[in-house]
C-alpha cells in the first residue's frame, strides 16, 4: 500500500483525520475497497489497545451500586408504563407445563429471597445516596433561582421541537448558565444533545446533556472567557461527544 | 475467536441487568484507567464510568458486532464522554501547564493508590512493553491524540513540529505497534 494512504488509515484510526479528508477515505470503503478496509481494520484495532497499557484502577463500588440501582428503576419504570401483558396463546393450552415450572420456581424463590434482601439493602443504601443529591441539586436550584444576580431567559423550540423549551437561567455574577430543558424529542442512537453559546460569529460549543424519562434535560456551563459578544443561546443534536461546529438540527433557541 | 463480552452484550440486548453488572465488571478497572489518565480527576472519571455505563444500558441496541468487539465499543464511548468533559474544562480554565510538565505526565501517568494496583495480565503487558519501546517522537504524537483528543494542528503546535512530520511519526509509531501486538490483534479478530 502507498504510504500516503497508509498514512491516511493511520490518521483516520487515531481520529486525526481532517473532515474532508476523512469523508474521501469512507467514500474508498464504501466503495469495497479492499486493502483500505484490511488497513484500517489494523489500525484500529492497535488503536483500541492502547488504554490496556493502563494499570487497571478498580473504582469505588459506589460508582456499580448506583448504575445498578439506575438501570433498575428505569426497568421498573418502564414495566410500570407497559401495556397490560397479554399471554401468548401457547401458554393458554392446558396446562400440564405448570407443575414442572411451580418445582422449579419454589427452588428458585428460596435462594433468590436471601440474595434479593442483602440487594435491597445495598439499593437502599444507594437511593438515600442519590436522594441526598437531588436534595442538594434542589437547594442549589432554589438559591440560584432566588439569586438577584440571576437573569432568566427563555429558549422556545423550533420547527423540529416545537413542543420543547427551556428555561435559562443565567447567573451574571459567576458567569454562568443553567439550562432547564423540557418536552424534548427522544434521542437518535448515538446522538447527544449540545448546548451552544451564539455570537456575532460562529456559535461556541458547549457540554453535550441527555434527556431523563420526563423528556427533561439540565445542563450547567461556564461562559466562555473573553467573549463580551454572546448574543444567544442554542440547543442542537449532535454526535455523542459533541462536535465543535453545529451539524445537526437546532431544537431551542434564544437571541438576546 | 469471540471476545468476552460478545456473549454478555447478546444478554445486555436482551434487557439482562445481570450481565450489565458482569460486563461493567470485566471492563470497569481498565475505563476506571483510561478515564482518569484522561480527566487526572479520581471523582470525575468515576462520574463518567458511571455515564458511560448507563449509555451502554440505554444504547445497547445500536452496537454492531460487525464494526468491532463490545469491549472497543464501550472504551469509545467513555473515551468520548471524558474527551468532552476535558475539551469543556479546558475552555473554562487557560491552559497554562507548560509542555515538559505534560511530557513527564505522559511519560509517567498518573499513578494510582498502590492499594488499588492490580497485576496486568499478559495483554496488558504487551501494550505497556510495546508502547515504551516506541521512540518518544512516535508515542508523544499518538498519546496526545489518544488521551488529550487534540487534533493533528494542536499536536504540531503542542510539539513544536511541522505537521507533516507529526503525520509521519503517527504512521511510524501505529506501524510499529501493530507490529509488536500482531499476536493480540489475532486474538480479537
């Protein structure tokens, strides 16, 4: 293989490839180019090793519990929301399945009741956790709301949200925003919502948020320093991760 | 052969909160790693961990075994979310380390509690091994881009040299990793 295309590879691996450069190597794979796809096929995988150079570092087992204790509400929340469960017609036949499943559902039940009560302790112990903290988001809320140097701007959705909007809450003193965002649209796999600071030139990025189970989204973000010409606020969907210029759709938007 | 978390994404797929628990358990000290070489914040990697995971949760129907094993998939997307948490730092604060403070870092890394260092498999000691034979001007280049996110200008600028030269020492440098790891890119094929 040339070396200036080996070189692309490399570069495309390592996400260094510039956009147009980068657009011109995909269009060479989409078009079944061989040698390309076995290059870059390496290079990536050398890429993804490298993090296991690393001395592994175990996290606090907090960090397990509370992920766990998430995913389990958003379960339960879910199976709460679902439709009335309708027994598929094969489990109406008579039933001469149901001695066999009540044995094993009794032997199961029992191990399962000493294993689910040392669970609950620890789901316990993480909800205290995580409702200490929203009492604690609260408070901030409630002090920054209640803060005269707070300035409160509204962002109104646009053709691709128009149900959507937000609140801004823009604290002068720290130089500061808080972005409340309501109704939003369900994310696209992959993507993120970004938050954007506009100005009389191109718009400065921001952090990248997620909607919660109530369509809601926050998100907290200093502004960026040397810039007296922020003329307005912007939310758009972009790549997870967030990009440096907007490229997806703007959902909320505000001029000052 | 198939990695391991291929058989535990299937179960993720399939709403098994078990198997998210397993999976989190055979990658969560090597993302705990990468995540605080990245943000060199204890409490900020562990934030992102947790992130990260819950994505994997949310998201897990949109993995594709064919474009890579589960494993590069999660290291990617915790990459991205600490990449993103450092380029929102960075425009908060001026970057003032100076570049032989960074060297050292990137030479050294930050090193944890040594209560909490776990003995590398054998893997692990092929990457470290084969990474620290690179030539410095070859892993420098490939570190920044790795754990910083700075694109190939910023790297120029960071080092001082023209940017061809820092393309070539990224094609040198992956060349010779992919050399030294052929026995472990086998394995992941």
């Amino acid at each position: 293989m040339p070396e200036e295309l080996q070189e692309l590879c490399a570069l495309y691996a390592l996400g260094l490839l510039e956009p147009q450069a980068a657009a011109d190597l995909e269009a060479r794979l989409r078009a079944g180019d061989a040698a390309v796809m076995r290059e870059l096929e390496a290079f990536r995988q050398v890429v993804e090793l490298l993090p296991y150079a690393l001395t592994p570092l175990p996290p606090d087992p907090a960090v397990r519990a509370q992920l766990m204790a998430r995913v389990r509400a958003a379960v339960q929340e879910s199976h709460t929301a679902a439709p009335p469960h309708r027994v598929p017609a094969h489990l109406r036949q008579p039933l001469i399945w149901l001695p066999t499943a009540a044995a094993v559902l009794f032997a199961v039940t029992a191990g399962w009741f000493a294993y689910d009560l040392r669970q609950q302790v620890t789901v316990l112990k993480t909800q205290v956790q995580q409702l200490r903290s929203v009492a604690g988001d609260h408070e901030r809320l409630l002090t920054l709301l209640t803060s005269p140097s707070v300035k409160v701007v509204t962002l109104t959705g646009t053709e691709h949200a128009p149900a959507a909007g937000a609140r801004l809450l823009w604290d002068t003193q720290r130089g500061a925003w808080t972005v409340l965002a309501h109704n939003l649209p369900a994310l696209p796999a992959g993507k993120a919502y970004q938050l954007w600071f506009l100005t009389a030139g191109t718009p400065v990025p921001s952090d990248t948020f997620y909607p919660d189970a109530q369509r809601r989204g926050i998100v907290q973000a200093q502004l960026p320093t040397g810039r007296a010409d922020i003329a307005g606020a912007a939310v758009s969907i972009e790549p997870e991760g967030g990009v440096s210029q907007p490229t997806g759709p703007i959902v909320l938007a505000v001029k000052f | 052969m198939e990695s391991p978390g291929a058989a535990l994404m299937q179960r993720i797929q399939a709403h098994d909160q078990q198997a998210l628990g397993m999976l989190y358990d055979h990658l969560a000290p090597l993302l705990n790693a990468l995540l605080f070489r990245i943000l060199a914040d204890r409490q900020e990697a562990e934030e992102v961990l947790g992130e990260a995971f819950w994505q994997v949760w949310k998201n897990a129907t949109s993995y594709d075994p064919r474009r890579g094993p589960v494993e590069g998939w999660v290291i990617k997307i915790a990459r991205n979310r600490a990449l993103d948490r450092l380029r929102a730092r960075r425009r908060r604060e001026a970057h003032t380390a100076r570049y032989e403070e960074e060297e050292r870092l990137l030479a050294v890394g930050p090193l944890p509690p040594p209560e909490e260092v776990v003995l590398r498999g054998e893997q692990s000691r092929v990457v470290a091994d084969a990474l620290e034979a690179l030539p410095k001007e070859q892993r420098l280049p490939i570190e920044l881009a790795y754990y910083e996110g700075l694109s190939q200008t910023e790297i120029a600028d960071r080092l001082a040299q023209p940017l061809g030269t820092i393309k070539t020492r990224v094609r040198l440098g992956l060349l010779r990793l992919r050399h030294a790891l052929e026995p472990l890119l086998g394995e992941r094929a």
